[in-house]
C-alpha cells in the first residue's frame, strides 16, 4: 500500500509539475537537472507526454520522475523506449520494486537499459538476434522470430507509437542490465 501511495504521489507531482511548466512565461528560467542530456523538444507529443496520457504507463511514469529522467525523455532525441507497463512493474514483488524506486542509480540504470539512441522501427529489426546498445551503455539483445519480438527476453507486445522525438514499443516484463 505505501509503494502504491508512493507511485501515485509522484505521478500526481510529475503531472502538476508539468502543468505548471507549460504555463510559464519564456522569460522565467528553469533549473535544469543534472541528468538532462537533450535540449527539450517544442512538440505536443513527447515519448513522456504519451507515456503520461496512457493509464498503463502509470508506473513507468512514475519511476522516470522520481529518477529525474523526464527532461532528458522529453529531449530532441530521437530515442527508442521499450516501455514497461504497469503488469509488467507489477511482476516485481513490492519490496524489490519499493528498494529500486529507492536506490537512484540503480532505477536509472534499469530504465536506460530500456533506451536505444536513434528511432528503430519495427520494420528495421531483421529476423535473428541482434544487439542494440542501450543509453545505460550495455547492449541488449532484440530477437525476431516466428514466436514474436523480444527485447533483452521481454516480449514486445505493441509496437510503433510514434512520438515527436522516437518511439515507443511495449513490452511485458521490466528488464535488468547484466551488470
């Protein structure tokens, strides 16, 4: 129950912190986060924005807030997200998932692990394994074959949402960098 406040209080945040960003004057300047990467886009349908209007990304929001990824999602890109759902999160026992929420650098190492630079489309992936390399610097291994799509062993479950800065394809499980 405290994770479940936990996760609902921070995408509540996100969302007012949003709000009030958006109805700011240009001239008030924003203190940037240090994990900020890109300059922020100028479009209405970031990867964070459509994460933020899906009801199954709740977690997944969540957890980008609290590791101060959002300006870096909301970037010029473009960026590949593997986007966990909410069942996928939910797969994680509470306690485990309460200590990464927790641990910072390891929550953002597990969500750069599931962000490849560049926009990589369905269409481009070919039939086999290939390693693609993550934002957290480890690669990751997509495989296609007549059983489906996998991503680092998570099967992709929807694909292709496009965005204003990437893409975004859904998978069912949260997966963990090797090291």
């Amino acid at each position: 129950m405290k994770l479940r406040k936990l996760i609902i209080s921070v995408g509540v945040m996100s969302l007012l912190s949003m709000g009030f960003a958006a109805c700011s004057s240009d001239s008030e300047t924003a203190e940037k986060p240090t994990t900020t990467t890109s300059a922020p886009t100028k479009c209405d349908n970031t990867i964070v924005d459509v994460a933020v209007g899906n009801p199954d990304f709740s977690t997944l929001v969540a957890a980008v807030t609290e590791a101060g990824l959002v300006d870096t999602l909301n970037g010029e890109g473009p960026f590949t997200v593997f986007a966990p759902t909410n069942e996928a999160f939910a797969k994680i026992p509470a306690a485990d998932l309460e200590a990464i929420l927790a641990d910072k650098e390891k929550l953002t190492s597990i969500l750069t692990y599931h962000v490849v630079g560049g926009k990589i489309m369905a269409a481009d992936l070919k039939p086999g394994s290939q390693k693609v390399p993550t934002v957290n610097g480890e690669e990751a291994e997509v495989v296609v074959s007549d059983a489906g799509v996998t991503y680092a062993g998570a099967k992709i479950v929807s694909t292709d949402i496009e965005t204003c800065n990437g893409v975004i394809h859904v998978i069912d499980t949260v997966v963990v960098p090797m090291s």
